[in-house]
C-alpha cells in the first residue's frame, strides 16, 4: 500500500513538473513573441544599417 501511495506522489509531482515547465516555456515564447512585435521594425532597421538583413 504505501509502495503504491509513493508511486502516485511521483507520477503527480512529475505531471506538475512538466505542466509547469510547459506553462513557463509558452510564456516565455509568447513574451518574446510580444517583444519582437512592439520593436520588430527597430531590429530590423538596425540589420539593415549593419548590412545583416540580407541574412534573413
């Protein structure tokens, strides 16, 4: 019984583990989503003065 008990708080801490590790990767996309749209054009233009957009 508790073997079982053991295994079921493993496989749970793992779940949230992993959910917490999904949840902070999709925020961390979605930051860096919303960075490059607020200064896209400003990166861009500076590839451009540096001769680096011809890269992309």
């Amino acid at each position: 019984m508790f073997t079982l008990m053991k295994t079921s708080d493993l496989h749970a801490r793992t779940i949230t583990a992993a959910l917490l590790g999904i949840i902070g990767l999709g925020a961390a996309t979605g930051l860096a989503f919303a960075g490059w749209m607020e200064h896209g054009p400003g990166i861009f233009m500076s590839l451009i003065q540096s001769g680096l957009a011809w890269c992309f």
